[in-house]
C-alpha cells in the first residue's frame, strides 16, 4: 500500500502500511517538499527492515532513544542545554549513523573529537561507558550484534608521570572538616549535605527522595530511583533521627532548595547544589569538598570503623543479596549498627539541627538580600 501524505492543520502525516508495519505519525513539518523526503526515506527504512532485518537499519540515536526511555540517564548521550535548548552528546553526534556501520576507529575519533583535551579517565566517562551502555541496551533488542569495545588503555611503564589536577568529591576527609564547610551552606542545602554524609548515597538518589520513602521509627529508607535500577533499602543514623522528622513531616519531595523547590539534575551534576557548594567554598575556604566527597568520606570511614566490606557495600549499593533485593522495606539490624559507627563531633554544632523547621527558606549570612525568596514566602503565607 506504501506511506501518503495527509495534512492535519499546518502539519503533514504519514499513513499507510509498509510490509505489514502499520503507520500514522507526524512528519514535524508543513513543508511539503520536506514531508515528501521525509515520507520516502520512512518507507524506504521499513521496506529495508523487512527485507533484511532490524539490525541491518538500525541507528545508534534511535537506539539511544530506545535505551533513555527505559529511565537510563540522558547524560552525555542527549544533553540539552536549558538556556537556549541546543542538543549535545553521542546521540547528536552519532545521529543517522546505522550501529552496522560503526567501528572500534569511529568510537575512538567521537571521543577525541567531542573532548579533545580530557584525560584518559574522564574520555571513559564520558564516552567510552556510556557509548557501551547504549549498544549492549541494542544488542539485548536485537538492533546490532553484540560487540566488544575498546576502552583507552593506561599508558605502561614506571617512568610515565601523568600530570593532573585533583578534582572535588574524589576523596574522602574528616567529619569535623566536612561540617566546618556544611556551616557555610544555607540550612536547607546544608541538610540535604549533611544528609549525604550520613547516608552515603550518590546525590541523584537523594534529590528523588520524598517523605514517603522514610521511616524514622524503623531506621530505615528506601531509594526508589538508583543507578541500578533497582530500589535498596538504607538505614539511618541516630544522628538523623533527631532531625528529619521535620522535612519528613512536611511532605512531598525530602529535601528543597532555599526558594521551596525540589532539588533538579544540571549538566555537570551538581544539581540544584551547584550555586551552593560555589557560595560555600567562598565563604569558607574550602575548596575540596563536593557532594560526592561525602559517598567517598561514608565508605572509608566504614571501612576504618571494621565495617564488614558485604555490609558497606550493602549501604552504598554497590552489592545486594537476596534479603536486600527482596525486601527494601525491611530494616536489617546489622546495616543500622554498622552505619552508627559514622562519627557525629561538630555536626552536632550546626544551628539548625535543633529545629530545622525553623530555618527552611533562610540563607546563609553574607549571602545578600534575595528579594525573589520573600516574595515566594510571602506568597505561602
């Protein structure tokens, strides 16, 4: 029957049925010399599909698409700028291109092309896993062939000096330390950090956290949204204890922004931490402190505490075993104890800790007048 054009509104469609694939979609377009490419290469792909396969017409961006829609995350493979909108990432860059066609070489330029000047580690990051990730996703959906990819192999011998400069958040540091930089930080952003420090999680699982999810009698938390997939459940410090009742009694979303927002996920993944953090470190001088500082500080202070590793492990959601799996929902006693082995010492001494319901909204001294945040407190009241 093949694919016509039909005009609804301003916009052209395509309908028909191609080799059994039944079809009625937008073009995107009013231009009826465009609608009319766009209708033949569609008909063209089907008729290509059903003569020789998925995999023989398959894209690496409708495999992205195809891989993001599962909840994947869209960093570094369809990033989209707020400001002005403009795509970036190996969709972008790979768009159009059929996953047949794509060769160790072409990975290996998209990296030096995309981030010329990054080191090794972070073209890994980068690139090379979520490339991978992309492709195992459409080699479990039968769009390509599985494959094993290349990643960029550290350089060998003793004499090799590589010369680099210590990112934030890669290593752990002391409790007292960490509060002194919590302290700068207004109270609701320092409650989210200090949450952090005390938990472990990768900031991403806190923003999703809502109230919901917490059980201060039992000790006990679920994160429902991880970077397995998977929910987990995490045990609670005495220490918060004291005082999450009152961002748990508020409802909805556990934490918030100063303004009384949830927390949102940026480009470079500091969150709706970022302006914090950077205010923070002006204010007190520390500079090597981010939110991941605190995943890499819970796991080496388990560790010298004598932690068990399956135990720590279990808390930071690199392992589960089939209690975990099965029951997120059910405290275990032995990852309380072992999560109260986290010194508390001078985060004790935040102002807030006593009433926290009384700090929501504030900023931190020396942060100037915001005119924007009491019109927003004045517009709850």
């Amino acid at each position: 029957m093949g694919l016509k054009l039909l005009k609804r509104g301003k916009t052209y469609y395509l309908r028909g049925t191609v080799a059994g694939h039944r079809v009625y979609e937008t073009t995107g377009t009013g231009d009826k010399d465009l609608a009319e490419a766009i209708r033949i290469r569609k008909e063209g792909r089907l008729a290509n599909e059903a003569a020789h396969g998925l995999k023989a017409v398959a894209t690496f961006d409708e495999a992205a698409d195809s891989y993001t829609a599962t909840g994947a995350p869209t960093r570094f493979i369809a990033d989209v700028r707020k400001t002005d909108g403009v795509a970036s990432g190996l969709a972008v860059y790979f768009r159009g291109r059929k996953l047949s066609d794509i060769k160790q070489a072409d990975l290996d330029k998209a990296a030096r092309e995309l981030y010329p000047s990054a080191s090794r580690e972070t073209l890994i990051r980068q690139v090379y896993t979520p490339f991978i990730a992309v492709w195992n996703h459409a080699a479990r959906k039968e769009m390509c062939d599985v494959r094993v990819w290349e990643r960029p192999r550290k350089a060998k011998g003793t004499n090799v000096i590589v010369l680099k400069s210590e990112r934030s958040g890669t290593a752990p540091v002391e409790y007292d330390y960490a509060a002194r930089f919590v302290a700068a930080l207004s109270p609701d952003p320092a409650m989210l950090m200090t949450f952090l420090f005390y938990t472990g999680l990768r900031p991403i699982e806190a923003f999703a956290l809502r109230a919901e999810d917490v059980s201060i009698d039992k000790r006990w938390f679920v994160v429902r949204s991880s970077k397995t997939g998977q929910p987990r459940g995490v045990p609670l410090h005495s220490f918060l204890c004291g005082w999450l009742p009152a961002l748990v009694d508020r409802g909805g979303a556990l934490f918030r922004t100063p303004r009384g927002e949830p927390y949102g996920i940026v480009q470079d993944g500091g969150g709706g931490l970022k302006t914090a953090i950077k205010g923070a470190r002006k204010r007190s001088g520390i500079r090597d402190i981010s939110p991941y500082t605190a995943r890499h500080t819970v796991s080496t202070q388990l560790v010298v505490a004598g932690v068990h590793p399956h135990i720590k492990d279990q808390i930071l959601g690199h392992a589960a075993d089939d209690m975990s799996r099965h029951y997120t929902n059910v405290p275990q006693a032995p990852l309380i104890e072992a999560i109260d082995k986290l010194p508390v010492g001078d985060f004790a001494k935040l102002p807030w800790v006593s009433s926290p319901g009384d700090w929501f909204g504030k900023l931190a001294e020396g942060t100037g007048r915001r005119t924007d945040l009491e019109r927003n407190r004045a517009g709850n009241n």
